[in-house]
C-alpha cells in the first residue's frame, strides 16, 4: 500500500503551529518582567505574587501527558483547538482580572490549555511532515520559537508593560488563539489513531495529573519554605508515590494512558533524560539574568528585553543551520556542540561582578547561549520523536515536553535556592546588596554550569547516532 501523498498545506499549517506554540511559550516568561506591575495594581501579598507564575506552572506541568493522550485518540485537530479556545479565553480573564484571586485562578486555566495545545502541535507537526529531512526542517522552525521565546517574552513583557500595561501581555494571545481557531480547520487535517480501544484510563490520568502537579507544586515552593523542612519532605514524598503508583497502574490496565512500551525506544528514553537536564538550566539561567540586570545593573524593563534581543536573535538566525547539520550529520554531534556552548555561556555568566557592563560580562555569553539553544533543542526534539509510531505521536511529545517542563521547575528551584541562600549569607556578613546579590548569582550560574555539563555528558553517553535509522518494533498496549 502507496504512502499517502503529503499535504499540500502542510507548511501553512506549520507556520500556524509555530505562532501558536511561541504564545504558549512566551506566557513561561512574559509575566516575570510584569510581576512588580501587577502586585502593585492587583495590590498582591508578597507571598501570593508568586503564585502569578506558579498556577501556569503546576497545571501545565501537570496535564501534559493527558494532553498529549487525549490528542492521539480524540483527534489531533480537534484536541489543539479545544486547548487553544481555553488558552484564549483564560488569557482575556487574566487581562480583566481585578483581584490577585481571580488572577491565580485564569493563570492555572491557561496553563491547562498550554498543556493541551503543546503535545498535540507537536504531534501534528510529526504526523503532518515524514521523518527525515522535511520533518527536520519543520522541527528547525519549531525550535526556533521554543528556543528564542523565552527571550522574546523577556523583551515583549518589558515593552508592553512600560508603555501600554501589563494586562497587554495577556490581550495579546486574544488575536492569535482567534486567528488560530479561524484557520486551523482549513490548514490542518484531522488525524487519530485508529483501531484502538478509546478509553481514557481515567485512574491513571487522575493519578499522573495530580503527581506531576503536586511535584511542581512543592519544587516551586521548596526554595521559600524550605527543602528540609517537613512540608516539603511529605508533599514530594506524595508526589513520588503517585507517580509510582501511576507506573504501577499502567502495567496493569487494559487501555493505559502510557503504555510502558514506549520506553523501549532508546532515543526516546535518551533524549527526554537530556531533555530534562537541558531545560533546567535554561529556565533558571533567564530567570537570574533578568534579576541581575534589573536589581544589580539597574535596567529598566525595556532595556532589560532589549539585552535579551541577542540571545532570542541569535536563536532564530541559527535554527536553520542547528536543522541541516541534524540532518546532514545526525543529532548526537549537533546536541554536543549545542549543550557544550550552554555550558560556555553559563561558566561566562558566573564571572558577572556589581558593576559588570552589557558588553564585556553577559554579551558573550548570550551568543554562545543563543546559538547554543537551538544547537540542543532541536535535535532533541528529533531523537525524543525519532522512531515513534504515529498512534503514540501525542504521547512523545507530551512526554518530551513533561520533562522539559520537570526539568524547568527542578532547575530553577535548585538553583534560585543556591543564589540566594548564598546571597542571604552575603547580606548577613555585611556585604552591599547589590554585592551579595552578585555573589549569589554567581554561585547559581557554577550550579546551572553543572546541570548543562551533566546534560552534556548524558548526550554523549546515551545517545547512539545508528538508533535514528533503526525500525521500532510495534508497541504493546500493556
């Protein structure tokens, strides 16, 4: 039987995945520059403001792998335009938001449509376009906005909050969720899998959900309340039962949500431990270079975003290229070459000094991260959905984005507790704050080093250039 012919649409439909995906992705960052804004106009508690970022967090950690599920057997189409339709109104509810409570509430609400219309972009994308050099380049655009979005939503969220209002970095998304819900029925065939049993394990999804979200939950909040502390000991200890619990139900069930077979896949298995570690330095490594250049360098938040154009730049220029090499010579020496620039560009950062200048202290380190991040998340992204069959297409990708997501909230919680349990300590012996601070950046910039050192070392020992090539064996249900 002939493959069927390659849609016609399918590089509008990519280009309409894309601009979806960078409004996801620029909601991790957008708010983190809007943050002093909206406590002041939403009068927040110090202790609430945080939860701004948090609630998108912990749901969006939390039902990505049902996200991704439910895209493989509902509909790939239809489950990204329900995530995209939440997403849009939450967003709207963010920007009329009048009190911190309504707030929280709207950012948990998108965060849940972020998890739904990830996994099933991604899994549109690999079932639209055929693995190898096509599906390649798609991935090259679509790491292009995953890499360069964090940085952007750095500089849009300074833009917009300094001239127009911090609710313009929610109102923004309205336009495009809209254009997004208009167009996808045309541009995008429907896809699911067929022959299977669609039942939702309704047990393990409970179960995976309340995990995952529990885990963000308490490494979000570890760095305030404490790691040793019994808060923190108990809730991650409930965390890690549920998630086993979940393991243990999904050996069992007849329809699982996550059929354990898919860990067969080496590459997969590979690239998301890479994946994890990747991500947990890159989201903690612009959340402590946004503090240092506002709070030690004194930046405005426009300037602050301006800063950033070079990393987000540098990204997008060099995506094209991060895909060719993929292709021409494989991901395992693209990825290496991307996660040892990561780890130049973070050893760089840890040199930062009090009255450090642009050029000379972060300039040279925002190149190599830039070209550094599409250099790593793309090929990892290829390996995580090298091999995979179409029916678990949404379960890859929700799965690569849960550990990048894990892996986020787990580095930057290990690292922001290092910098300022040091600087804390720096403050306490006399130092100037603007002293301390530096000192305790620099401490979680040494740790973030490691973290991508490590994810360096993963790539080169787990990752087998021939397993690309090599036919997967169906998957069992059980």
């Amino acid at each position: 039987m002939s493959a069927p012919a390659p849609d016609p649409r399918r590089w509008k439909a990519l280009a309409l995945l894309c601009s979806t995906f960078f409004m996801v992705v620029l909601d991790i960052a957008v708010v983190n520059v809007a943050l002093p804004s909206i406590g002041r106009d939403l009068t927040f508690s110090p202790e609430n403001l945080q939860w701004v970022i948090t609630a998108y967090a912990l749901t969006f950690g939390g039902f990505l792998l049902l996200g991704g599920r439910a895209a493989d057997l509902l509909g790939r189409r239809s489950v990204f335009m329900v995530g995209v339709a939440l997403f849009t109104v939450a967003s709207l509810a963010c920007a009329l938001s009048g009190s911190e409570g309504m707030l929280i509430a709207a950012r948990a609400v998108q965060g849940v449509g972020a998890a739904i219309i990830s996994p099933a972009a991604l899994s549109i994308l690999t079932t639209t376009f055929t693995e190898g050099s096509e599906r390649n380049k798609a991935l090259g655009a679509w790491g292009a906005v995953g890499g360069s979005g964090a940085a952007a939503g750095v500089l849009l969220g300074g833009i917009l909050t300094e001239y127009v209002g911090w609710e313009w970095i929610f109102l923004i998304n309205i336009p495009v969720g809209l254009l997004a819900l208009a167009l996808a029925p045309r541009l995008i065939r429907e896809s699911r899998v067929e022959g299977l049993e669609r039942r939702f394990d309704p047990l393990g999804a409970v179960v995976v959900t309340a995990g995952l979200a529990l885990l963000v939950y308490v490494i979000s909040e570890a760095p305030d309340v404490g790691w040793g502390t019994a808060q923190t000991i108990v809730l991650l200890a409930i965390a890690v039962t549920l998630l086993l619990a979940f393991v243990g139900l999904e050996s069992r069930v007849r329809a699982p949500l996550m059929p354990l077979g898919i860990f067969r896949i080496r590459l997969l298995s590979a690239a998301n431990i890479v994946g994890f570690l990747q991500a947990g330095g890159l989201f903690a490594s612009f959340l402590l270079l946004t503090l240092y250049v506002q709070n030690v360098l004194g930046f405005s938040a426009v300037r602050t975003g301006i800063a950033f154009l070079a990393t987000a730049g540098t990204a997008v220029i060099f995506a094209g290229p991060a895909q060719a090499l993929t292709t021409r010579v494989g991901p395992k020496p693209v990825l290496a070459t991307g996660l040892a620039l990561l780890t130049f560009g973070m050893v760089w950062y840890t040199q930062v000094s009090p009255d450090g200048s642009y050029a000379s202290d972060l300039l040279p380190g925002f190149i190599a991260v830039g070209i550094g991040i599409p250099f790593s998340f793309i090929p990892i992204n290829i390996a995580a959905l090298g091999g995979v069959p179409d029916r678990e297409a949404g379960l890859a990708a929700g799965l690569i984005n849960t550990s990048q997501q894990i892996g986020g909230a787990v580095g930057t919680a290990v690292i922001s507790t290092v910098a300022f349990t040091h600087a804390d300590t720096l403050l306490a012996a006399g130092e100037r704050p603007p002293v301390a601070l530096t000192g305790g950046f620099a401490w979680g910039f040494w740790v973030g080093a490691g973290i991508w050192l490590a994810s360096l070392l993963a790539a080169l020992v787990l990752i087998r250039p021939a397993e690309m090539r090599t036919e997967v064996p169906v998957l069992e249900s059980t």
